[in-house]
C-alpha cells in the first residue's frame, strides 16, 4: 500500500512520501556517478523538484500550460516530471527515438510552450523542429554540455536544468513554502500528462490523464503488488511510456522502494549484477532473451551440465504446475526441488542479481513457456494488463496465486465486463479524460456509460481472472468467412525455439500464412550436427543466404507443424517465408513498446506475402 492515504493528485503523492523521509539516510533513487552507483535522498530529491518547480513558473509557465520532455530515463526525467505535477503544469513525454518528424506533429497537437531535452541529440532534434511550433517558447537541456555542442539554441535563448534549477533555488530559499501552495491548488481533475499513443496503424493520439487517473491507479496497483519500503527497484523501460510510468515510477515512489536506472537496455544484464534489485518491471521480450542466453550457456557445457540442468528444470516445472493446479507437492517432489535448487536455480537467480522477489510484466502477452522457465527457477512473473487510455492497469495475477495464461484479477477499483461481441471493457477513475482536441476519437471508445472499450477480446473465467484472447482490430476474417484470432497462433509457434519473431497474414485471404524472423543461433546447431558450415550470419548477405537453405526452412516447416497440431485446420499455417532481418524500432518495424507494426511490415514484404498466395484464387 502507499506510504501515504488517501492520496487524490501525484501532487499530494509526492509530498507526502518526501514528508515521511524528511531527514532520514534513505535513498530515493540510485543513479550512476562516475560508473558507481550513487544515492539520490528524499531531502535531496525534494529540494531539487522545488527548485526546479519555482523555476519554471519563473519563466511564465503557468497552471495548465504543456511541456515537452525528450529524454532517456534519468534523475532530471523524475525532477521535471514531478516539478511540472506540483507546479500544475502538463507533462508531455515522448520517446527519444522519435524522429524529428514525429515530435514535431506531437509538439504542435498538444501545443507545448516549453521543450525539456536531455543532451546535444535531443536538442539538436527541438532545433530542427522549433521553428515549426509556434506556442514553443522555451528549450531548456538537462545535459550541461549540450548547449555547448549546439550553438544555434544559445541564439534561440535555450537554458540549462541546472541553471533553472538554481534560479528556483534562491526562489524557495526567498519565500519558503511556495511548492506547497503550488500543490495545493491541484485538483484530481487537472491534466498531469499528455502521453501520445504509438499505435500499430494511424496518426497517435493524445491520451489526456489526469492527477485522479493516475492516483488512483497507484493506489488500486500498490494494492496488487506487494512493494514496500525494503524493496530496490531497477529501471530500465521507457518512463515516457504509462505501464513504467505507474508500476516502475509512481507505485514504487509511493511504496517507498529504492528505484535505480539502468545504464540501457543493453546494460540490463550487468545492471542487475550491480544493483541487486528485488522488483523490476519489463516486457516479455527481455525475459525471452534471459531464457535463451541461460540454455545457450547450458548447451555449450558439458554434457553432465547438460543433463543436471534438464533434469533440474524438469523437476521445477512439475513442482510449479501441482502448485497451479492447486495440489500438495509432496515430499519427494519437494525433496528433489530443493536439491535442484542447490544445484541450478540458486545459480540461474545469482545471474539476474539474486535478491528478485518478483518481476513485473507488461505491454504484450507472456508466453507460457517463458513463466513456466521462470517460476521453476523460483523467480515470480507477475504479469498484469492495461492500455495508456486506463492510466493503465486494469488487472494484475495475485503474487500469490498467478494463473498462467491471464492477466489476473482486476484491480479492486476498477471494474470490468466482457461485451455481446466479447470486447473487455472498463469503467472507473482510471479510465482517461479523453483523447486532446479529438472528441470524435473519444466517444469512439468510451460509450455514454462511461466503459472504455479496450479493442481487446477476453473472457473471465471461472476464478474471476482476465484472459485475453486476442485484438479486436487484429481479428482475421478469412475469405471463407472464419474468424481467426493471430495472437493465439503467434504464441504458439514461438515456442519454437528455432523462431524469433513471427507475424501472420490471413485477413480477407484464403488461408492464414506467417512471415518469420528465425533465430538464426539455434538454427546455426542445427546446421552444424549436420555437417553444414553456415555462412557468415553477421552479414545480411550471410543471413540472406542461411534462410534459403533447405535445412533451415525443414527444421522450421517440422517446428510449425508439430506445434499447431492442436490448432483447428483454417487457423493453421500453411506457407511461410523466412526474413533475414529482425523486426526493430530502429527499422521501424516495431513501436517503441515492442509491438508489431502489421501495416509497415506488410507493406515492407508485400511482394513475399503476395507469392505466398501466388496461383490461389483469391475472393
């Protein structure tokens, strides 16, 4: 539970949990000084917010007025985000690795007057766009070198954080109390941020979320997931995105947990080592890639390595699925996983800090296969659902009763149904004001009941808990008229270990096909034990050529078909291609929170998809 009751605004939030550390050693964040690193106090946090507060209501901001943030995840991200909630300002985060394009349409919809950047990249991306926001009329660079490595914003009038930051300093030294009266004339119903939806298709969108979305929603997750003040937190998913923005941020802050940065994603692994967390929230992708690396380093080992390890994890599974199924273990099954323990999985732990009292799991649907590996090693996934437009959990497996294939229970303020048509909705404080300036968009998808329509379809089940069977808007309808939901076949065919990445093709198509990335590691064995020698796979030429091989594309062919055995004929996978290049933010394939782009990817492989219908009757 928070530290603090009845909190109505993140205002209230950040004040009352900096009140109950005042004058305490307690770390609030953790952050890298000189490659070590170093605690950030709650005194130290607090002064630094108010300075920083008073010093942008000293350049003319007032209640209400939008500022633009682009940065990585940083102190100064916590400091301006928190500053602009108490100062009544609106917090406009976008990804720093948007275009200058793409910020220049979100900048102008939501009307910044203030853009907040973290280095030279970033700045010089606001100085290509500046002139083309006509509200914008402050630039102010976190990174005290920026200005230096980009002089035109000096003669825009660009600012350092540190020297608003000062400017407030001898503000609130002036005038004490002033954050505190700011914060005061909060209202739940005031807009705290404008978080701009990626969306797999179309122009984004503005999601207006309010102090009370957001409150309330920390105050229904810190119900859900045990964190409390003991905890240590590692942080490494987008702040500017709402899932790490309410779990990994607010509802940590507001349990009083110890919250460190990553370095970056690619730093994950040794971050963890350094840091030690017992809570870190993350998307499927990364835990995927941690199961991978742990079997690779098992199957370059000894043969005897070999053996205990499967055996171990043979053991671990069985435990956890008794232990689903709500059964005793018993105490030879007991015996044995404490022997397992000793020998493997204490390790596998000691490998991702060993401290985990559980990780958080969000932004896309966690394979079974993937939590099985976890939950036999004794690491706990909680994973939990929700969308931007609900600030944005709906609902969260309990910590101590997961059900594998859910997302839980909703959370105890907020409520839910499954529409005639199967589509999950919500109503409650948590659901969005609405989308800026596009009130069409808004009553598209909250009805005047006030149920904000997911897009998703589900069901609840026997024991109450969510379970998502797939997208709306992403259901096939075959040309013979079938419904075929892909995210179902998608999983599947990923637990071969021989498949990276995979999207379906099937709407308005005779039959469903599959554009694959394989995992070219595992197929590189395969190709081995048969005497093949792979070309240089660092290469696309290389990659090119490995996909063609007639050994690749059998092993594949024999994965997909044993795991759609139990797929109903019209959904299986008849015809597949095989992409040599991954689907990446960076090629745009994907959005910023790891989802398929279908539209850009179809579009991409257009020519593949159309011969993989080539000589079919199409309707």
């Amino acid at each position: 539970m928070p530290l603090v009751t009845g909190i109505t605004t993140v205002a209230d939030m950040f004040l009352g949990v900096t009140a109950h550390y005042r004058g305490s050693k307690k770390d609030a964040y953790r952050r890298k000084v000189n490659g070590k690193y170093a605690g950030v106090s709650y005194d130290e946090l607090y002064r630094d917010v108010e300075a920083f507060a008073l010093g942008l209501r000293a350049l003319g901001l007032s209640h209400g007025d939008r500022i633009g943030v682009m940065s990585e995840n940083r102190l100064e991200w916590i400091v301006a985000d928190f500053a602009c909630a108490c100062a009544g300002l609106v917090n406009v985060p976008v990804f720093p690795i948007l275009t200058p394009k793409q910020v220049e349409y979100i900048f102008n919809n939501a009307e910044v007057k203030g853009v907040i950047v973290s280095n030279a990249l970033q700045l010089n991306k606001a100085m290509k766009i500046a002139d083309a926001i006509p509200t914008l009329e402050h630039i102010i660079a976190m990174q005290p070198d920026a200005l230096d490595r980009e002089p035109r914003a000096s003669e825009r009038g660009a600012r350092l954080f540190g020297a608003i930051m000062e400017e407030g300093r001898s503000l609130a030294e002036a005038v004490p109390g002033q954050l505190e009266r700011l914060a005061a004339e909060i209202q739940p119903s005031d807009l705290l941020t404008l978080i701009y939806t990626s969306g797999t298709t179309g122009t984004p969108k503005g999601v207006m979320l309010s102090h009370g979305n957001f409150a309330s929603n920390v105050t229904g997750a810190a119900s859900a997931f045990p964190i409390d003040p003991t905890d240590v937190v590692l942080s490494y998913l987008p702040l500017c995105h709402a899932f790490e923005r309410t779990t990994g941020y607010y509802t940590c802050f507001a349990a009083g947990a110890t919250t460190a940065f990553a370095d970056s994603i690619e730093t994950v692994p040794e971050n963890l080592l350094e840091v030690r967390p017992s809570v870190m929230t993350s998307v499927p992708r990364l835990f995927e890639r941690i199961k991978n690396r742990v079997e690779k380093s098992v199957q370059a080992g000894p043969e005897k390595k070999r053996r205990i390890f499967n055996w171990a994890m043979r053991v671990g599974v069985k435990r956890f699925r008794r232990l689903q199924r709500g059964r005793m273990v018993g105490p030879v099954l007991a015996l044995e996983n404490a022997i397992a323990d000793a020998l493997v999985f204490s390790k596998v732990r000691e490998r991702v800090g060993g401290n985990v009292k559980m990780f958080v799991s969000g932004g896309a649907a966690l394979p079974n296969d993937i939590a099985e590996f976890f939950f036999a090693l004794g690491l706990r996934i909680i994973e939990g659902y929700g969308l931007t437009e609900s600030s944005p959990v709906i609902s969260a497996n309990p910590f101590e009763r997961q059900k594998l294939g859910t997302v839980g229970k909703p959370l105890g303020n907020v409520e839910v149904r499954i529409a005639a048509d199967g589509e999950i909705l919500t109503r409650g404080p948590h659901v969005m004001i609405g989308y800026y300036r596009d009130p069409v968009a808004t009553a598209e998808v909250i009805d005047p009941e006030g149920w904000l329509h997911t897009g998703d379809i589900g069901i609840i089940d026997e024991d109450g808990y969510l379970k998502i069977t797939d997208r709306k808007k992403h259901l096939f309808v075959s040309s013979g008229g079938k419904n075929i939901a892909p995210a179902p076949i998608e999983n599947a065919i990923l637990a071969s270990r021989f498949v990276d990445q995979i999207m379906l093709i099937g709407d308005r198509r005779p039959f469903v096909t599959a554009l694959i990335v394989p995992d070219f590691d595992a197929l590189a064995d395969v190709a081995g034990l048969q005497g093949i020698t792979p070309p240089d796979l660092r290469t696309p030429e290389g990659r090119h050529a490995f996909v063609e091989m007639d050994t690749v594309q059998l092993a594949i062919e024999a994965d997909i078909k044993r795991l759609q055995r139990d797929l109903s004929p019209f959904e299986r996978v008849r015809r597949f291609e095989l992409v040599p290049e991954a689907f990446t933010v960076d090629n745009g394939m994907l959005t910023p929170t790891l989802k398929v782009k279908r539209n850009v990817v179809e579009e991409q492989y257009a020519a593949l998809i159309d011969g993989m219908y080539e000589g079919v009757e199409m309707d």
